[in-house]
C-alpha cells in the first residue's frame, strides 16, 4: 500500500507537471473507486487552472479556486502524467486531460483509491486525521501523552492515522527495530526516553524514504514509471529468517492485527 514517503514522492512528481495548468476536460473511465466519483467534476473543472499540490496524510489534495479535487491512492493506485494521445491502459479509472496536451491519470487495479471533491478544502476523512510525522508538533512529548493509559501494542499505536499520519507497516517495522522497541509492548509502557528515540528514526526513516522516491513492494511506482529504492535498505521489513544486521539474531514475523510484524528479539525489548 503506498504510505506516506510514496504519496510524498508522488506529489513533487506531479507538482511542476500540473501546477499552473488548465483543465480541458475530466474524464471519468468507471463511476466508482472505493467511493462514488463525484460526477460534476469535468462541469466543475473545466477551464479552472490548478493553483497548488498539497499532502495530507495519505491525500492529494490539488487545489483549485472553485475547490479542490481530492485523491487517494487505496491498497494498489498510482498517478502518471503522459501525453493525452497515450493509449488508456487497464485500471486507469480516472483522468485529468489538461490544456498544454498533457493527461494525469489515476491507475487502480484494486480500486480501494478515492477521488472526491471539496469545497473549501475540508473533508470529514481529513477532519479525524493526526499530526504529520515531519512537522514540530510530532515529537517525543506528543507520543509520550498521547500513549499513557493505552493498552495497545506500540506498533498499533504508530500506525492510528488519528495518532499520527503516515506511518504505515514498513516503517513502523523499521523505527521499531531501529528504536530497539518489542513491537509487543504496550504503548502506555514506553517510556519519554524511548518516544524521543522512537519520533526521532520515524522521521529520519520516512525522510530517507522520500529521498530514495518510497518503497516498491508490489505495485508502486513513481509519476515517470520508476520504482522507489528504499527497500534496498530495509533492516527487518520482509526478512524473515535472515540474520539481523546489529546481533546476527534471526528476524521473525508475527501478526499484530491482521498485519505481518518483522523485528528482532534479541534486539527489541
């Protein structure tokens, strides 16, 4: 699923392809992805020049003077920008064909992505989001309060977008294991000293993700194609029985809900 760094590392893809374009038309190739497509947006758009890109959370929001189109990329979507002549492919669901002959295309073979529209900017989908994990309000004071009392594992507790936003399963993986943090502890049991550790290698692993254009598992791939290469460093993530690079321990997965969990017992307490 692309997280955080992938939906980052899509926005500055598309951000001098399609800021300060004009929208010729919108075309909508299905009616739904995970939600019905608003189905005035070619009447809504059409004409309007795009005004700025933005991130939140895991959305796009592309910002427009009458409102702003809002997208996600679901479990398997990526964005590309190619020539609006290019043949459509299968799962291009959704396309932007824009003045200067240009077309912005969202591909989603599993079609749990999201185009929707706003307004002003709102959404109730953002309305409940948490902090951004690369802005001052993260650090080891927010997690510190916000984990006392909780019952749930660290790892969960990471991963609530109501918490913080972004941090999907790769990467709590790796600031886990880079944290020296079981993925099993209690979050209301970590102490300040380990939350300070714990924001600081979420932001420095994210940061390193963004540089590298994200992680290509399975389906992402960047808006000119390529694939991301942060998971040539990955520590844990995927290594199941390969030795651990700071003990020589063997990693191990487990599940935490529903989710594969990889880290080092020798290493995370």
């Amino acid at each position: 699923m692309p997280e955080l760094p992938e939906v980052e590392t899509t926005k500055r893809g598309l951000e001098p392809l399609i800021v300060n374009q004009t929208v010729e038309r919108v075309l909508l190739h299905r009616d739904n992805l995970r939600w019905d497509i608003p189905k005035h947006l070619n009447t809504t758009f059409a004409n309007q020049k795009v005004k700025s890109i933005k991130r939140r959370g895991k959305y796009l929001l592309v910002e427009f003077d009458v409102g702003t189109l809002i997208m996600h990329l679901g479990m398997s979507g990526s964005i590309k920008v190619v020539d609006k002549n290019t043949p459509l492919i299968k799962h291009d669901h959704f396309e932007v064909i824009f003045t200067n002959g240009k077309s912005m295309r969202l591909n989603d073979p599993r079609r749990f992505g999201a185009v929707l529209f706003s307004k002003d900017g709102s959404h109730k989908l953002l309305d409940s989001l948490g902090v951004e994990p690369l802005e001052g309000l993260f650090d080891d004071t927010y997690l510190y309060t916000r984990s006392r009392k909780k019952m749930q594992n660290i790892k969960a507790f990471i991963m609530d977008s109501k918490v913080v936003v972004g941090v999907g399963n790769i990467y709590a993986c790796e600031s886990l294991f880079k944290s020296g943090i079981d993925p099993q502890r209690k979050a209301g049991e970590v102490s300040k000293q380990k939350y300070k550790l714990l924001s600081e290698n979420i932001k420095s692993i994210l940061k390193k993700s963004i540089e590298s254009g994200g992680t290509t598992l399975q389906d992402f791939s960047q808006v000119d194609g390529s694939p991301g290469y942060f998971a040539q460093t990955l520590l844990v993530y995927g290594r199941e029985g390969d030795s651990c690079d700071t003990c020589n321990g063997k990693i191990e997965r487990i599940t935490q809900n529903q989710r594969s969990t990889f880290y080092c017992k020798q290493c995370q307490t």
